[in-house]
C-alpha cells in the first residue's frame, strides 16, 4: 500500500486515527525522496515520527520533507521542512524509461503528472515542432523526445535552476538535437523568437494559460495548430469540473478571435477542497 492509505495509517500510530484522516494528498516519491503536505493541526514533532515511520515501511526512501506551503510564484516553488533521513533535497527521479535530476526546493516537480508526460508524448507526430512553455526541469520535453519523433522540442522556462536542471537532463538522456531548453519568460520568447514555429503548444502552468493565451496562439505554424492548456478549476458539488474548465478556455480563445475544437479534457488532480487540476487540448485556428 502506498499513497493516501498508507499515510493515514503510519499518521494513525503517531496521532490516532480520528486525527490522522486530516492528512490530505498522497505520499509523493520523488526519486528517493518522500513528500507529504503538512496538514492543519499537525506538529513538526508529530510529522517527523510519521516520517521514521516512512522511512521504516519504505526502504528505498532516503529522505522524507513535508510541504509547508504550496506552489507559489513564476518559478512554481513550494516551502519545504525537513522531516527525516538524509538532510538532502536532490535526487535522481526516474519515469518512463527517462532520468532527471532534480531538486525538491529549487524546481517543480509531480509524479502526479506521469500519464500526462506520456499522454501528450502519444500525440506527437512524426516531425512535429512542440514548444513547452513552462518546462521546468524538462520532464514532458525530454519524454515527449524520447517516445516520439517531434523535430524539435523549444524547452522555456524562467527559473534559472530549472533551466540548469533541464540543460543537464537533456544531456542525461541523449536528445541534444530534439529538445533545445531555453531560459527566459515564455511569453517574450515566443513572441520575440518562435513566433510561427509551433505545430503544437504545452501549457503546464494553470496560473499563466488564460495570460498567455494571446502568446501561444502567436507561436502556432500557419495560425493553427494544437494547444493543451491545463487550468485549475473550483467545482460545487454536482458541477463538472472539465466542463468548467472548457469554458474558460473557449471564452477566451472567442475573446481573442480564434476558433476551436475542444478534442479531450479529463481531470489530472485535485489540487484542494473542491478545487482541480484539469487539461484541455484543443485544435485552434486564428486564420
């Protein structure tokens, strides 16, 4: 067992059980590194004997962190504390037959993004140019490059350690010549220098795709092409989150005079109460 299940039931031996259902979200393992969020209630001597729990259940973890805060900012950083194990925030995460290094505190990265990694890779066409926004350390590039045959992959991202990161793992895992990190706000680049390069456009990043919408729809080849917008979304009980979701891309998509064939949407995460993570790949066209 691992996931939710197994943290409430290591928090259940440290606070009992009726306080352990507060724990909210997964145990995520990221290479060999265990990150829990810190639930409201909770003491940093309470999470830290939940976390030598971890360590005893799970021997390929090293060291365990709680998230003290949650992702803020262009860089997408979240607060972290250590809890136990090894004192050490950077590791080597595996996924789809791909390697990244990668460092908790200083670069954003989800395991909660796997089948999305390899859902938008599935897609790619022989020759296609991709441009990846909001890449991070490089995951959806670099296995978007290794499990397809795009023709190029334009990899931006505006934190300089991501930027130093993806620079390394686009070594680590051989595609010099597909995926091509750059560093830089990905709006300006586009603009500025990939304007009409793109067959299809990747934006991770909930916070900036309403934004920068106007900027994807300038880097598509010909004025069309394929945009996947992933947005967080508030949902009430009985309202459907991805149809929400389209919606809010639809509109803005009609704001900007484009036209657009919703083609999939399903909902990646939860990322509160009530609130969710979920992506729209559409097919656009502004000619």
């Amino acid at each position: 067992m691992t996931g939710q299940g197994l943290l409430r039931e290591l928090a259940a031996r440290v606070v009992g059980e009726e306080k352990a259902r507060r724990m909210w979200g997964r145990l995520e393992i990221i290479g060999d590194i265990a990150v829990i969020r810190w639930p409201p209630g909770f003491t940093v001597e309470e999470l830290r004997r939940i976390a030598e729990l971890i360590l005893e259940r799970l021997p390929y973890v090293r060291s365990v962190w709680a998230a003290s805060s949650p992702v803020e900012g262009s860089y997408r950083l979240r607060g972290f504390t250590h809890l136990a194990g090894e004192e050490r925030s950077e590791t080597i995460y595996k996924e789809h037959g791909c390697l990244f290094k990668v460092d908790i505190r200083r670069v954003y990265v989800s395991p909660r993004l796997c089948h999305e990694h390899i859902r938008i890779a599935r897609l790619i066409r022989d020759g296609e140019v991709v441009i990846n926004m909001y890449a991070g350390a490089g995951l959806f590039s670099i296995i978007a490059a290794r499990h397809a045959r795009p023709r190029r992959v334009y990899s931006i991202d505006i934190n300089p350690d991501a930027y130093r990161f993806m620079v390394e793992n686009v070594r680590l895992n051989r595609v010099e010549g597909i995926v091509v990190p750059i560093l830089g706000d990905a709006a300006k680049v586009v603009s500025e220098r990939l304007r009409g390069e793109a067959d299809r456009i990747l934006m991770p990043l909930p916070s900036l795709v309403l934004e920068h919408l106007p900027h994807a729809l300038e880097g598509l080849r010909g004025g069309r092409g394929y945009i996947h917008a992933y947005l967080h979304v508030h949902a009430a009980r009985g309202e459907d989150p991805r149809s929400k979701a389209v919606s809010r891309l639809m509109d803005r998509l009609g704001e900007l005079g484009a036209r657009a064939k919703p083609l999939f949407t399903r909902v990646v995460r939860t990322v509160g109460p009530r609130w969710y993570q979920v992506v729209v790949d559409v097919y656009v066209e502004t000619v």
